[in-house]
C-alpha cells in the first residue's frame, strides 16, 4: 500500500473509533446494542473502496481485539468476538468489501444504486453473518434470533440511506472516484 492509502485506512478506522464513543442503545430482550458503527462499515466500503474499506475495517477490529475500548459503550478486547455481537462484527471487513467492489463497478454512481447495494448487500450481509452467530452463542434458536434482530431494521435503512448520501456526494469528488475505481482494478 502506498502512503496515501495508508492515510485513508486509518483515518476510516479511526473514524469507527470515534463512532464508537456514541453510546449504544441497549435493549432488554437482546445483548446486541444498536450502535452507529455500522454506518461507519457502510461509508468504509462506499468511500475507500473494496481492499481499503475491508483494511480499515481489518484494522479497527485488530485494535478492539487487543484491548482498545473502541466499539460503542467502550467495549473491547478479544471477549467481544465471544459474545452476542460477535458475527456482526466479524461481518464488517467482508461487508466493506463486497460494498466497494460493487460500488466500484458503476461507471456513473446514482444515488439509487448506492442506497440499493448499501441496503441489499450491506446491511443483509451483516445480518446474514450477524443473526446466526448471535443465535449460536446465545443458544437460541435461529428463528428466534431472527424476529429479534427484526428491531433493528429501521434504524438500519435510515444509516443505509445517510451512508448513500455521504458516499454520492464525496464520490464527485476527482480524487473518491478515481480511487475508487483503481481500488476495483487491484481487487
């Protein structure tokens, strides 16, 4: 990687760090917390692109995993890819990725494709990693994660719909677009 994407990948990961420090919403019938890191997962592959997006999501939970309490309500260390939130966790390099090559693959980004491939491949990633993980370690069953995890699924849509927003408007600019584009070719 070359200094600038260096730059960008830790800016992103600390950009999550940040994030982190709006506390979570707990909620009594689950352990997973609504937090705003996900919008930070979504702008990570919309904005850096597929490897550096997945790097900066790489990098921020090697930071949690030894010790920084970097996720939402200070959480951190390896405990945390133990517990409940573990597959949503372990979901966000891989979500990063997908986001960016696809974004990536658009010659002219519309806001639609972006709030479609945020929503779709995005959060439904998430969830698709997340759900079950959480339903393992909890020793419920997957149906019963699944209607759980269907609380989370407003506040979802509107950081899917601010993260679109984000990434259309930064992808103008020259520099966004043009990274984002080469990020794809060396995928």
């Amino acid at each position: 990687m070359k200094l600038l994407d260096i730059t960008y990948v830790a800016l992103l990961a600390a950009f999550m760090g940040a994030l982190g420090f709006v506390p979570p919403i707990m909620l009594s019938f689950t352990p997973v917390p609504i937090t705003l890191q996900t919008f930070g997962v979504l702008l990570a592959g919309g904005v850096l692109g597929a490897k550096r997006g997945a790097w900066s999501m790489i990098i921020f939970l090697l930071l949690v995993a030894a010790g920084a309490p970097l996720l939402s309500g200070g959480r951190g260390g390896f405990a945390v890819f133990l517990g409940p939130s573990a597959g949503y966790l372990i979901s966000w390099p891989i979500t990063a990725l997908c986001l960016g090559y696809l974004i990536s693959r658009f010659s002219k980004l519309r806001l639609g494709r972006i709030l479609l491939i945020n929503l779709t491949v995005g959060i439904l990633m998430m969830y698709i990693i997340g759900i079950p993980v959480q339903a393992f370690i909890m020793h419920i069953k997957l149906t019963d994660a699944i209607i759980t995890s269907l609380v989370y699924i407003p506040g979802d849509i509107l950081k899917a719909t601010l993260a679109s927003y984000l990434v259309y408007r930064l992808a103008k600019s020259p520099a966004i677009k043009r990274n984002l584009h080469k990020n794809a070719e060396t995928l």
